[in-house]
C-alpha cells in the first residue's frame, strides 16, 4: 500500500531540523520501501504491506527515537487522499485568497476540532470537514486579519498538533500520487 506522511512544524525558520535525506533514510532502515520526498517540509511517501495503524505506531516510534522534540504527523494512504480530493466542493477549485488543509494528526481527538467548527462564526471564509482534514477557504487577502483562521483558530491546543498544508501542496501532493505507477 501506497502511504502519504505528512509531518508538522520541522525545517521551518531553522528551527526542529530534520534531513529529509536522513528520514528517509530512517524509514527504509525501518522496512519502508520505495521512499520519496516532496520539498523540505516534510512531506513524504512510502509503500507497506503493513496497516495504517501500525506503520502510524512504528513511526511514532521511530520520531521519538529519533528527534528530541515532538512531531506530529498525519499518515494517509494515496487511495485516502485522493478519495478525500475527489470529494471537495466545488469551492475549493475557484480562485479564493488562500487555501489552507488541516490535517488530522495520528491519535488526535478531533472533537475539539469539529466543536470549534461547529461553534464559530466565519468572516469572509468557508470550511469543509472532510474524513482526514479541514478544508478553509479564505475569500479576500485584505479581510485575512480578520478572519476565524487568523484571530482564534491558530490559538486553540489543538492547533499545535495539527498539520496544514496550503492548498497549492495539496494539489502538487495529489498530482505526485496521480502520477506514480
């Protein structure tokens, strides 16, 4: 199976480094096979005849073990994501000011998550809850300072523990795993 690995807040203004050649590295040592990298920011891609879950277990282990500070990722098989692309709304192809895909992270409660959705009032934005991420759409640059994205939603706990990714590195992700044989 065909896996998706997307890791949070790494490489970003030199700080939690991590060699996206050193990683791969990691997983293969670890019996990943056919391992990949998209930029530095810690999007990769792996094949295991191992489940979700255990490939998720075995990297939670091999992060630990690893990185002195905490990563949290999100894995999805291509089938997944794809699926969960095929299934946007028709919004998320139109030209809008931003893009942002929140994934869910391995062993998140995401209840909080969709509570803070569920009770918040949106300016000049529009949201998606698919199976395996939030999909925000912001409408006008100009408005962006005042929008729910930006004034509360990167203050709750949760935030710290998901992973987001702009819609632009969703598609090239998507557009990567269309690709492979």
């Amino acid at each position: 199976m065909r896996y998706v690995l997307l890791l949070r807040g790494i490489n970003v203004g030199g700080k939690n480094k991590v060699s996206m050649s050193d990683l791969k590295e990691l997983l293969l040592n670890a019996g990943f096979e056919d391992v990949d990298s998209y930029i530095n920011s810690g999007n990769l891609f792996f094949s295991s005849v191992q489940n979700c879950e255990i490939c998720s277990s075995q990297i939670r282990y091999l992060l630990e073990a690893n990185y002195d500070f905490s990563i949290p990722f999100a894995l999805i098989t291509k089938e997944d994501y794809l699926k969960e692309r095929a299934k946007l709304p028709d919004w998320w192809k139109r030209e809008l000011a931003r893009r942002d895909v929140l994934f869910f992270s391995f062993n998140l409660d995401k209840s909080n998550i969709l509570d803070f959705i569920d009770k918040t009032t949106f300016h000049n934005e529009i949201v998606y809850v698919g199976k395996h991420a939030v999909f925000w759409g912001k409408y006008d640059e100009s408005e962006y300072l005042k929008t729910t994205y930006h004034k509360k939603l990167m203050k709750q706990d949760f935030y710290k523990k998901i992973t987001i990714r702009n819609g632009n590195t969703f598609e090239k992700i998507a557009e990567i795993l269309e690709n492979e044989k």
